[in-house]
C-alpha cells in the first residue's frame, strides 16, 4: 500500500515564502547593519590604529567619551549649536507645513501641480543632485562645474537679480539681509516636503460628520480650525516633529556630523566612533522628552 505524500497547505506554503522573503532582509539587516553597530560600540572603548597587520584597537575605557566633552571645544560648540538650531527651526518648519498643507488642502485650480512644487525638494534633494547644489561633487570632471552651479544659490544670486531688474547700486547690508532672508525661505520650504505631505493626509482624513456638525453648531473657520482641525490633525503633527527633529540631527551637513566624518576619515575610528555613539544617546534623550511633551497635547480617536 502506497504511503499519500504529506502536502504543506496553501496557507502554509504562502508563510513560507513569506519567510524567505524576510530572511534575506533579516540577512542584510544582521551583516549591513546590527553588526557594524556593534562593532563600532568596540571602538569607541578602544584606542584603534591601522598597522599592516590591520586594525589594532587597545582598551582605554571611556577615555574617548571623556575626551570628546572635555578636550574636544569643537564638538561641544557643534552638539550646543545643532539643539539650538533644531529648538529654533523645527516650530518654524510645522508652522509653515500648516499652513501650506490647509492652503493646499482647498479646490482650486492647479491643486496637483502645487503639491508637487512643495515636494519636490524631497524628490530631487537625494544623491548627486543635492552634492551639486551643496558644490560637494569634488571628484572626476565635476568639481569645477558643482562649484559653478552650487554658486547660485549663493549670495552672489541676490545681485545678479537685482542687477536684471534695473536696480544698482544697494549698500551691502541691504544686500546681506535680502540674502539671509531669501535664504531662510528657500531652506523652509526645502525641508518642509514629507511634514506637507503628512498634514494634507491628516487634513483629508478629517471625517465629514466632524465638518456638518461643526457647521450645525454654528462654529467659524477660526473656531473649527483649533476645535476640530488641529486636534485631529495633532497625531501627525507629532509625527512631523519626530520627522524634523531626526531629520535635523542627521543632516550631513550638521557640524556635528562633520566632525565626526572628518575623525573617522582620518583613521580616528575609536574616538569618531565614541563621539557617534555619544551624538546618538543626546539625540534619543531630546527626541524622547520632545515626544513625551508633544504626547500630551495630541488627541487619539477612540472608535
């Protein structure tokens, strides 16, 4: 008598495959990821240097940590400077993403294209482009070009296009300030792509019965804008500012971040990895307690 074959379900074959399809992600996570972690945890314990037998790393304890807060002025001032600067733009970013999501929010002609104006920065803003414009392309052939073309968004851009408009001859702190200020326009809205995009989603979800009964009650759109909108809206107002904040901190072009690439390119792996691992803990505390605050003002629906 012929034994029947043991046959694995649908659903068992379907969760297999699901498997496989985590396993490689889990596979680059743990060698790509989890690992180096760990490894430059080692380092910052360690003083490294590179010798033809490779890296040798002698234990120091928290030397490096303690060297970095107490030796190191520059990433003191750097780590002071990037909180203030974070404190200070992250209200002016949600401001502006408010207002621009609820002005994007209504029908009017030519909706599609001004949602894809203010985020475009996140779409073009990625790899060569953003290394051009910063006038980071400094190997092969476009050096000299990425200098060229990262001058226009310089200050030399306010005179020109003061001077094509006919006007000459404006003192230099006229200049200075039209500059810093079109400057701080063009970084607002460069930064505000994804908290834009998350507001309108928030703005489109407001249920309809939310609106009649606002209107039934007789309320203004001052008074539904801080009643209703915003109470709603505040769950991705929370997530807009975890978004800002992380995405601050991350900038490469943070001085923070700076120093700590220029210790590690120049073979400090040890104390660039214990001034890393202390920038990650200051950042985790901050955007703890900023969550923490921010979690008290937000309104989850209950169904």
């Amino acid at each position: 008598m012929k034994e029947k074959k043991h046959r694995l379900s649908y659903e068992k074959r379907k969760g297999l495959y699901g498997y496989g399809f985590i396993a490689i992600w889990a596979l680059g996570t743990i060698y790509f990821f989890i690992l180096p972690l760990i490894e430059s945890l080692i380092y910052s314990f360690n003083k490294t240097e590179v010798t033809q037998g490779g890296m040798k790393m002698s234990f120091i304890g928290w030397k490096n940590y303690v060297n970095a807060f107490r030796k190191d002025q520059d990433y003191s001032k750097a780590l002071v400077a990037m909180i203030e600067n974070t404190v200070l733009r992250t209200p002016l970013i949600l401001i502006f993403s408010i207002f621009i999501a609820v002005i994007l929010n209504q029908k009017f002609k030519g909706r599609t294209f001004a949602r894809s104006v203010f985020f475009l920065p996140v779409i073009i803003a990625t790899g060569p482009v953003i290394d051009i414009i910063n006038g980071n392309m400094s190997t092969g052939g476009y050096a000299g070009g990425s200098e060229q073309f990262s001058s226009m968004f310089e200050a030399d851009l306010v005179d020109q296009l003061l001077n094509f408009l006919g006007i000459y001859n404006i003192s230099d702190k006229l200049t200075m300030m039209i500059n810093s200020l079109t400057t701080d326009i063009l970084n607002l809205v460069w930064n505000s792509g994804i908290q834009i995009l998350l507001v309108l989603s928030a703005l489109q979800g407001i249920p309809l019965s939310a609106k009649e009964a606002a209107q039934i009650e007789g309320a203004t759109s001052w008074e539904f804008f801080w009643k209703v909108t915003i109470p709603y809206i505040s769950p991705m107002i929370l997530s807009s500012v975890v978004y800002t904040i992380v995405d601050s901190f991350v900038d490469p072009q943070n001085e923070v971040m700076t120093i700590v690439l220029n210790k590690a390119s120049n073979w400090e792996h040890g104390y660039s990895a214990a001034m890393a691992w202390a920038y990650f803990l200051i950042v985790a505390v901050f955007l703890a307690l900023v969550v923490a605050l921010v979690n008290k003002f937000v309104y989850y629906e209950v169904e």
